[in-house]
C-alpha cells in the first residue's frame, strides 16, 4: 500500500512538471493523502482537503492566481465534490476584509489560522486558505495593541486599559483576565512558556512577569544601569530561554536576564531616529528598524553593526524574517521590501494596494507574507 501511494504521488509530481504554470490539477486517489497539510516545494503549495470519500489536490501557482484556471478543472465526479466557490476562494483570495477599524496587531496561530486585532477592541481569527473570518471576539477593552500565541490552545491578547485578556483559540472564549496598571496601555506581549507571558506597559516601562493562571505577577524587571529606558520601552523579544532585549525610543538597546530579573548589558544605536521593530535573526544577532527610515543589524555579543540597510522613503514600521538570507519590512510609504541579509540590498518592492500605512508583517509560509494596515484589511502577498 506504501508504494501505491508513493507512485501516485511521484506520477502527480511528474506530471505538474509538465503542466504548471499557475494550472489548478485535481486528482482523486483510493488511497487517501493524509488531509489538511501543506506541503512545500520549490515553486508551488499543495493543498490537501478531503471532501466525502476522495482526496483532492489543489495545486496553484504562487506567482499566477486567477479565476481562469478553475475553467481548466475536467474531472467530472471531483467537480460534483466540491463547490468551485470555494476553490476560488483558495486560489484567488488576497485580502481578508472583515475588520471595520484600524488593524493593529497580527499574528499566525497555526498553518491556516491567524489572529488580528482593532483599534475598536475586536479580534478575530481568520481561516487564511479560504479567508473567512471564524470568531469575531469582543475584548470590552479600548484598542488591541498585541497578540502571543501562548499554546495551541490559547492566546493573549494586551489593550489600551491596561488589561491581558487570555483566550482559547477554538472557542474564542476568556481564560484568564489580568489587570495591570491603571491607565497604563499593555503595548507588548511575549509568550515566555505555557503559563506566562511578559508584558511592557506604556508610561511606567516596566518589564513584568504574568502567571495566566493565577492572574498574577511574578516579578519585575529592574533596571541596573540608571538612565536605562529613561523614556518609554519601544520594542521587545524573547532572545532565548534566559534573555529578553528591548529597545529604546532614546536609541538605546538593553539586554535582560530573566533568571536575574535586570538589565545586564546596554549600550547606545546607532539611528537618528526611534526605534520602530525589533527581530531577532541569529543566535546573538538582531535587526533593528527606525523612524529614520534606517535598518541596522547587529552582533549583541560585541555590542556592533553587521549591515546597514538603506533606500526606505519613510519610517520602518515592522520587519519579519523569511528565510535565513533574507527578511522583508514594511515602510511608511505603504510598500513591502525584500531585503537580502548577506548583500544589504533591496532585491524586490511589493505594493499591495493599501492606502494606509502597514501596521503589521507576518511569514504565513515559506513563501508568502501577511500584512495587516491602518486601512483596516488583511493581504497576502508574494516573496518573490
């Protein structure tokens, strides 16, 4: 039975070879594929679905999706199957339209669900192969400043009143409800293991531990160096399981020991501007965005600068990383740049068609990113 299947699926791969080109290929099998899973090749994405008792294969070009290969479908009993609306829907759908608000955070949970959240409170989770919005959930709160994924069960969520919301991904219902600070917004959220997620609020730059399940903190960074984040904490991420580094909107970057709870190493950027987005990308190394316009990457072990990136036309707003050569960043002028680490050069600009700036930036797969804008919609795009 093994090899029957390994020999339809080589016979299909043989023949996309010849046929691809943004052609959609369905194909029912008496031996099942293992359903819902996306595989990756060079060039293309499989989809596997299951509808009734066949298999179906949706194959479609990253670079070419239209409506008119759906018209290249011939197989009778597969076309009764399945409902070509929606198939279109996978093909072609590029912008997720449900939210009515500025978007201002975003997030993938898993393969085909991201979450989002809006300047009016809401946060829905959206299925990304058909874009349809599953859950719109009511957070009470004033604008959802951003998400982290705790588990495959959970998420949570950080407001404009000072609250974290805890959620169960499935049924969109609340876990856990976290006070804060008063009249302090919660503007960064990282998971630090299945039951805790560090916080930074807005105003009193406090790093804190948070126990979801008892709703309580745990401990509060302090600072070790005086002048250390005397004004408000721009950006933070884990770096690995015993540090944590934030940037400054004065330009300076901080290195945090969660063990010790304190900032152990500081040292002065090197932008004109402030801190927008911070990645990490390597072991030691980080890649920091600017309201400059500026990208700069740089070794945390010896406190200087790998690359500098330049051509943006206005602020950095966000920068995700791709692949372990390249990442993509998001500018003021609504455009999307590939940049490639090694070369610091810009090898390609994607204009989505936003009219608002970009507000978010997410890998989705190996070869498309998800953004989310001030124009309220969500859109896929193409790297390359």
């Amino acid at each position: 039975m093994g090899n029957t299947k390994c020999n339809s699926k080589e016979k299909v791969l043989k023949d996309i070879t010849e046929r691809s080109k943004g052609i959609i290929i369905t194909n029912s099998f008496e031996s099942p594929i293992k359903t819902n899973k996306i595989i990756y090749t060079k060039n293309v994405n499989f989809h596997f679905r299951k509808f009734k008792k066949y298999s179906i294969m949706i194959l479609y070009s990253i670079l070419q999706n239209n409506y008119k290969t759906l018209k290249k479908i011939k197989n009778k009993k597969i076309s009764q199957t399945i409902n070509t609306v929606n198939l279109r829907k996978i093909v072609d759908e590029k912008t997720l339209n449900d939210h009515n608000n500025p978007i201002y955070c975003l997030i993938q949970l898993s393969e085909r669900k991201v979450v989002s959240g809006d300047s009016d409170g809401l946060i829905k989770i959206w299925d990304i192969i058909y874009g349809e919005c599953l859950i719109t959930i009511n957070s009470d709160t004033s604008i959802v400043y951003c998400l982290t994924k705790i588990n495959e069960k959970q998420f949570a969520s950080g407001s404009g009143c000072s609250y974290i919301k805890v959620w169960y991904i499935i049924t969109g219902n609340l876990v856990s409800n976290i006070f804060t600070v008063i009249n302090y917004s919660v503007q960064c959220l990282v998971r630090l293991d299945d039951n805790k997620v560090i916080s930074r609020c807005y105003k009193d730059n406090l790093i804190k531990i948070w126990d979801i399940n008892t709703e309580k903190c745990l401990k509060t960074f302090i600072e070790e160096y005086k002048g250390v984040h005397s004004r408000s904490v721009s950006c933070l991420i884990k770096l690995n399981k015993n540090h944590l580094v934030s940037c400054n909107s004065d330009d300076s970057i901080s290195i945090w020991s969660i063990k010790y709870e304190k900032s152990i190493k500081t040292f002065k950027g090197s932008h004109k501007g402030p801190f927008t987005c911070l990645i990490k990308f390597g072991f030691y190394n980080v890649i920091t965005g600017s309201g400059d316009g500026s990208i700069i990457s740089w070794n945390l072990k010896t406190r200087r600068i790998i690359h500098s990136f330049h051509g943006n036309t206005g602020s950095v707003d966000c920068i995700v990383k791709v692949n372990e050569n390249l990442f993509a960043s998001s500018i003021w002028d609504f455009s999307i740049k590939i940049w490639n680490y090694n070369t610091s050069s810009c090898f390609k600009t994607i204009y989505s068609g936003n009219i608002k700036y970009i507000k978010c930036l997410i890998k989705i797969n190996e070869y498309q990113l998800m953004s989310a804008s001030m124009d309220n919609t969500i859109k896929i795009c193409d790297i390359i």
